[in-house]
C-alpha cells in the first residue's frame, strides 16, 4: 500500500514532537537543573561577568553564538556573532538584556507551564534579571581570573566516530546571492542486515552558517531516486513527496539546525534501517555574500538493542489562524 507523504517544516510540531515523545520516558533525574546556580545568583546585587553572567551564557548561549574552528560563525546568517568572551557580551550587552527579557532568546516557542520539555532553551526568571542588572551597571567584568573558561565546542562529529559516515555524492554549489536554496540529497547507506540507529547527526560541509536547517526522511521505497535528473544529482524542493506504507515512518526526530545538540535516542528507542533503504536530506540554504560549495554528510550510530519502546508523533502545524500563545516562529 502507498501513500503519500509531505515534510513539514513546522518547527513548533518538531520541538512538541521532541518533548512528547521522550518526557515520559525519561527519569526525572536525568533533566538538567540549574536551580542551585539560579539561586545563587538571585542574590547577587551587582552581577559581574566573571561571577554571574559567564555562566548563563555558556550554558545557554554559546551553543549557537560561537565561532568554530574554521573562524566562521556556527550560527546560520551574516549577523551572526559570537558571545564567549567578556569584550563580546559587554557589545551586546543592552541588546542581551532587551532579547533575553522579551524571552526572544534563546529561541524557546512552547509557552511555559504547558508541560515538561526535554532540554528546555529557557531562562529562569532570576537569569533574566541578573542580564538586565549587568547591562544597567555598565557591564562590569569582575575578576578576570573567576571568568570560567569558554566551553570548547568542535567543529567535527560532535557524538564521536560514527559508525557510518554517508557523504552526498556531489557538491551543491550555492551562489552568494539570490533566493534561498532548497536541496534534496539522497544517501544509500550500504547494508547487509539492518542496523538499529541510535542517532544521527549532520554536517553540513565546509561552512556550518550555511545551512539553516536540514531535515532526514527515510525512503524505504527508494521513491525519491526517481526526482533526479541524473544518479547523484540530487533535486530542488522544500516539500517532498515520497512513497511509503505508513508502517514505515520511523517517527523519530530526524532534524538538523546548527547550535542544535545531536539527539541521541534514550534507551529503548532506536529505529531500524533496513538494507535497501534510502535517506533524503532535505535541506535549507542560506546564500552569504560569497558563493559555497556544500558537500553535506550524515553520520549514522548504531546500537545492537532493537528497540522496545516506540514514539508517537504529534504534529503540530502553524496556521495564521493557530491560537497557540507565542506561536510566531524566530526560527522558521
Ligand atoms: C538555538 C540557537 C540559539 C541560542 C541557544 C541562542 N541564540 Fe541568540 N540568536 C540565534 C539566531 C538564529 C539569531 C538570529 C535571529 C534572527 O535573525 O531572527 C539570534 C540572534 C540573537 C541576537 C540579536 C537579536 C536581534 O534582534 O537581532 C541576540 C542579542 C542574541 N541572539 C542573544 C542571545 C542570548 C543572550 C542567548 C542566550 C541567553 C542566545 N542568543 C541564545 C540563535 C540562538
């Protein structure tokens, strides 16, 4: 039996997808809390950078506003910038306040108090004021010898060696200028027996600013072959239609946004990828005033543990006429 079936870019259903399909598996104990941290630092009258700040922007930040090794910004976008050392978060620092308090950043769409997320991108409110009392002070620096050392991020596999490495077949060329591109790379991850993933993990070539996000589709009808002009070209689109049993659908979370941590899969929840089977990265391109080459890979992690627990998918679409609170999207 085939349907078919349309990608969404919904990025409000993908985070409810995230939440939903995980929060009831995971122990409590296993959700960072910073309460502890936050505490402390609701008694600070006069927030330094060393002692205070430091610490809210590395832990909530810099995932996103760094720069990697290559010197480009992880962020996709010509203002991206950098926020790890003092001299960069005392430039912004008004700005830091202004977006932090209107809860613009870090960009978090779930209104608060409507269930538990995983790894939730959200300040207390005690962070937020401690923003705004460093900005109001002038910024001050503290103690320079207290300033944690910036957390370190790579510009390699974030997760390690993959088990498999897939690279597209050929480069995307992506011209300086121009409308946003949309590509489909199709990878055939070469098989014998079906491997169970426990996660995956994008890269986006040379440049990680230059995608915006990227989206994995399974095709185990190898239906997306037949959108390529030639073997290995690829094809232009944002939605794609492929061919699949509904059975099919992993319903995992397959998305990819730079600054995004990998997901791995909490125990019991691989998917399987059967011999045969081919993966679409359906991705978003931004052009950057200098034209690129992308040459995207995915990087496959295998567990031998089949899964016993299976998610389910709730997606929630955006419609002009949604009435979910803060539903306008900063990430589209
Ligand atoms: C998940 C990635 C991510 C995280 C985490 C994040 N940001 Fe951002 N930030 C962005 C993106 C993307 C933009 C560009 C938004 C746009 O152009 O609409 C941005 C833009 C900004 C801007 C410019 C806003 C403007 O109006 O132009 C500031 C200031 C900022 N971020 C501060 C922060 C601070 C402070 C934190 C932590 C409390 C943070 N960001 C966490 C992704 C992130």
């Amino acid at each position: 039996m085939a349907f078919k079936t349309k990608t969404t870019k919904a990025f409000a259903g993908f985070l409810a997808l995230i939440g939903l399909s995980v929060s009831a598996s995971i122990p409590q104990s296993a959700v960072p809390s910073h309460a502890t941290a936050s505490q402390r630092r609701q008694f600070s009258l006069h927030p330094t950078f060393a002692r205070d700040v430091a610490p809210i922007i590395d832990q909530h930040c810099a995932s996103c506003h760094h720069s990697t090794q290559t010197g480009k910004i992880a962020l996709c976008g010509n203002n991206a910038f950098s926020l790890l050392s003092y001299n960069d978060v005392k430039r912004s620092a008004s700005e830091i306040a202004r977006v932090t308090r209107s809860r613009e950043m870090p960009p978090w769409l779930p209104e608060h108090g409507y269930g538990d997320f995983v790894d939730e991108y959200r300040l207390s409110d005690a962070e937020i004021r401690t923003l705004s009392e460093w900005a109001r002070d002038g910024a001050p620096e503290g103690a320079a010898s207290e300033i944690p050392s910036a957390p370190k991020f790579t510009s390699g596999w974030q997760l390690g060696k993959p088990d498999l490495v897939l690279e597209a077949a050929r480069p995307l060329s992506i011209p300086a200028h121009g409308p946003d591109v949309f590509w489909n790379f199709i990878f055939s991850p070469d098989l014998k027996m079906t491997r169970y993933v426990r996660a995956i993990e994008v890269r986006p070539g040379s440049d990680l600013s230059l995608i915006h996000h990227a989206n994995v589709v399974v095709d185990p009808a190898r239906s997306a072959r037949r959108q390529e002009k030639e073997p290995g070209a690829g094809f232009p689109g944002m939605d794609i239609s492929l061919e699949h049993s509904p059975f099919d659908i992993p319903s995992h979370f397959l998305f990819w946004k730079p600054g995004s941590k990998p997901w791995v899969e909490p125990d019991g929840f691989s998917w399987p990828l059967n011999p045969g089977t081919d993966l679409v990265l359906n991705a978003h391109f931004m052009p950057l005033g200098r034209s690129e080459q992308a040459l995207p890979s995915i990087g496959l992690y295998f567990t031998d543990k089949p899964p016993d627990r299976f998610p389910m998918v709730i997606e929630q679409r955006m419609t002009t006429r949604s009435t979910f609170p803060r539903a306008t999207p900063i990430l589209p």
